[in-house]
C-alpha cells in the first residue's frame, strides 16, 4: 500500500448542533475500502470537519498499524476550504477550539511518511455527505422512540 486516499466530511444541524462525520478509505485505483459514518455529538460545521480529519488518521493506524503508516502517503480529500486552507497554511486559526483539533491533526500526522489535504468541491465528496446525513437522520430516528 503506498497511497490511500480518503474522503472526509462533518457535518451539523443548526450549526451548532447535533453533529456526525462520514469518512472513505479508498485505494489507490478508486476502489472503497473502508466506509465510517458517527453521530459526534453538538459541534459546529467546522468542528465536525475536523473531527472527520482526526477519525480518518485515527483509523487508518488503528486498521493498518503504526508501521505501515510510517510508510504511507495520505491524501485527504475534504469540501471544507476552511479545514483544507488551515491545515495548509493558507488561513489563520484564531477559534481556540479549531486551534487544539488543528494541533491533534498537525500531531497525527507525524506517525505517517505523507499526509495531504486537497480541496474537492461537494459533487466529488457525495459518498462522505451522505454517511454524515445517514448518521444523523439516524440519530434523530432514534431520538424519535425515546
């Protein structure tokens, strides 16, 4: 494995709200190999943005191990110019929440030999949105029977 690419998406209702994230692991020659989607709790739009940046990380190492990541290049695809723009140093960071998950993910990235964040527009990232959307309509089913 030398290069895995993954889409990353967060999403809230009511910004802030009750909020999930959707994360696709895919190989190199655009095959799926792993989906995620998780209820994250009330956050922001940018929070669950970087909440599905830490996941993905996250995940990886726990799936394929420390030592593989060391050799692997990342690339992680989000629609959030804001994450992409601060994780590149194209933007400021001046939210302090959004400072400490940027210095979570600036330390995961440590433990990979390449991780990169591109910008894709939201027609190429469906496959994460729609985990996010099935995570919270889930959450708001089960919110219904209680």
């Amino acid at each position: 494995m030398k290069k895995i690419i993954i889409h990353t998406d967060g999403g809230s209702r009511n910004n802030p709200g009750p909020s999930a994230i959707g994360v696709v692991f895919y190989n190199e020659r655009g095959e799926v190999l792993k989906e995620y989607s998780e209820y994250i709790g009330i956050a922001t739009n940018n929070e669950a943005e970087y909440q599905a940046a830490i996941f993905s990380l996250k995940k990886f190492k726990q799936l394929f191990g420390k030592e593989l990541a060391k050799n692997s290049e990342v690339e992680i695809k989000s629609d959030s110019e804001l994450l992409v723009k601060q994780i590149n140093g194209q933007y400021k960071i001046i939210e302090p929440k959004i400072q400490s998950l940027f210095i979570e993910i600036w330390n995961l990235k440590l433990d990979f030999k390449a991780v990169k964040f591109k910008l894709i527009s939201r027609e190429k990232n469906k496959e994460a949105d729609r985990l996010v959307n099935e995570a919270l309509d889930l959450r708001e089913r089960n919110q219904k029977l209680i």
